[in-house]
C-alpha cells in the first residue's frame, strides 16, 4: 500500500510536464518517455541520458536517488509533507533537448528563461483561467506557486549562462523544430526526432544535483559490474575547497561514460595525497568506463583516501564490497565496518530517498 500511495503522489507531481516535454519520470513505474535523434539514411540512433536532476540547495550529503528503506516506516499521511521538505531542498531543473557540440550528441540543458518571460508568466499565472491564457504553453505556467517563486529567485540570482547538464558547457543548440541536424557520418542524412512511451529500462540511471550557477555538485551513479550485476558510486565536488575544477571536470566525464577522460583530469594530482583526488580515483578505477574495472586499486586509492578523513570513500568502499568487483571480492563484514565508519565521518545516506 505504502508504494502505491508513494507512486500516485509522484505520479500527480511530474504527470503536468509531459506534454511540455520536460518530463521528470520517477523510476519505479514501468514506463517511460524515450526520446532519441534517429538518422533517417542508417537508422543510427543518438539517445538523449536517463537522468533525474535537481539544484542544490543545501550543504548536507542528501540528494534524490539511492536508498528507499526509509520510507518504509513513514506513515502514508507524511508523504505529501516528506518530499515536499526535500523539494525545497533539491528544486528540479526545468531541462530542454539540445545538442551539445562538445558531448558531439544529444544532451538536456538548462531552462531558465530570463526575466522578462518570467514576469510574463506571473501575468499569465494570475488569469490562467482567461482568455489571456488561451493556446498559451510554458513550463513555467505548470509550476506551483512555491516552485515558480524558487526558480524565480534562482534566475534573478543567476550570473551565468545556461549550461548542458552533461558537461557544464554552454556550447550547445536548444533543439526545435527550426533546427535541422545532420548525420556527418553517414553523408549528412538528415537526423529525426522522436519520442515515444515505452517499457521501463534497463539503463542505469543518473541522480544528479547542480549548484545555482549551474555546475554539476553531487552525483549518484549507477554503473554495471556484470551483464546482471550493478552497483551505485556517490560523487561529491559541492563546496569542495580544493580542486574542485578538476574534480567536477572527472565527474562530468564519468557522467558521460568516458574512464579515461576523467583519470586525465586529475592524474597530475595523484601524487598530491589529496583525500577527493584519491576517492574520485578509487571511483573511475570501480566503475570501469572505457576500461576494464580494476577493483584491487580502486580499494587501494579509496583506503588511502579514508586513512586522510574521505568519509563518502569509506561510503563507497562500503557500497562496493557489497556485491564485489573484479579484484575486490564481496565482504560483508568488511560492507557494514565501511558503511559504520561513513555514518561516524559524517555521511549520512539513511534519509535519501
């Protein structure tokens, strides 16, 4: 009963945004909106990420996404006011369909309009009901008050411009109809648009949070073992007093799939016996992107990283020797020390839905 009531109160929140495409589907029913480029010459298809995301407002360790046993003893009547407390401290992202020039595929960016549409909007928002309104569409008009009023002072606060929520760059093209993309590869075929409901899938899933100005901050990544096999790495660079830039840049490239990209942002940093540097190593070695997972040094770089006070390394090393990973074989004993010891540094997980 208590998942089913758990999915109607989801379902109610995100069911306005899919015919304003900015649809923010909860993982647990099993459909979902896929949308993807398709090459009308060789059917190549350019699919856009699975991801949920939000900004960050709050300086704790929760974040949307992981661990959903706590809502297992919260009374079906404190749903409504549990996620709402959440909602305030990770707003959505309002997101469009771009093409992201440097991930050179389709990709979400930003939607903040600027200001004059968000004072056009509070007009319209006052006689909805009108004949004012009438043909009117916006994902601005969709928000709750409280909503609308967030993102509002998020824009005016805003000193940057949107930005692809895979890479943080703002090289990108809002994709609409007056854009026409082409295949190069396959002689410059023109590349369609589609989107259709589907089944649920298969694809891991990405709980990302972004700072106000727009650049990424905490990450929650799924990551494949095994054909079957998955497990989940917590990513966190949100008011990182060192080398943040070079951390975030890993995080982003890990987002995007790409292992030896992210062991190039920071291998200059290796030997600086930084706890972040070592932890986000331990990470890329764990998940494997664009190489072999290589678990004996991954739980090399994340002991290291917790023996200098990385208490989401120990997090993650808990995570990790839950299921084992090629040269790391599962422990549980050795999951729940890792897992003890995060809660003792400070990382926290047990409220994070």
């Amino acid at each position: 009963m208590a998942k089913l009531q758990l999915a109607a109160n989801l379902i109610r929140k995100w069911a306005r945004q899919t015919e304003s495409g900015s649809l923010e589907w909860p993982t647990f029913p099993d459909m979902r909106l896929a949308m993807y480029l398709k090459c009308t010459g060789c059917s190549e298809c350019f699919y856009f990420p699975e991801n949920f995301l939000c900004y960050e407002l709050n300086a704790t360790c929760r974040m949307p996404g992981g661990d959903k046993s706590a809502l297992d003893h919260i009374p079906i009547a404190e749903f409504e006011t549990y996620f709402a407390a959440l909602d305030i401290l990770h707003p959505s992202v309002l997101k469009e369909e771009c093409w992201c020039f440097e991930c050179n595929k389709p990709s979400w960016a930003e939607y903040l309009p600027d200001l004059r549409k968000f004072d056009i909007a509070a007009g319209l928002r006052k006689c909805w009901d009108g004949e004012a309104s009438k043909g009117i569409t916006d994902r601005l008009l969709d928000l709750s008050d409280l909503e609308f009023q967030r993102l509002y002072n998020l824009r005016f606060r805003r000193r940057t411009a949107c930005k692809c929520l895979t890479c943080g760059t703002d090289n990108y093209v809002r994709l609409d109809p007056s854009i026409k993309l082409e295949h190069e590869q396959c002689w410059g075929s023109p590349l369609e648009f589609v989107r259709i409901i589907m089944g649920g899938s298969i694809a891991p899933i990405t709980y990302a949070s972004y700072d106000t100005e727009g650049y990424l901050a905490r990450v929650d990544l799924e990551f494949k073992i095994q054909k079957w096999v998955s497990n989940r790495v917590f990513i966190d660079v949100y008011n990182m007093p060192a080398n943040q830039e070079a951390l975030r840049n890993a995080a982003y490239a890990l987002v995007r799939e790409q292992g030896h990209a992210a062991i190039n942002c920071i291998k200059e940093l290796l030997d600086t016996n930084h706890a972040q540097v070592l932890g986000m190593a331990g990470i890329i070695q764990a998940t494997g992107y664009s190489m072999d997972i290589d678990g004996s040094l991954a739980l090399d770089y994340l002991k290291r990283a917790i023996s200098l006070g990385d208490g989401i390394a120990a997090y993650n090393l808990g995570n990790f020797l839950k299921t084992g990973l090629p040269g790391m074989p599962a422990d549980e004993k050795s999951s729940a020390h890792y897992l003890h010891l995060a809660k003792e540094m400070g990382v926290d997980f047990s409220q994070r839905r």
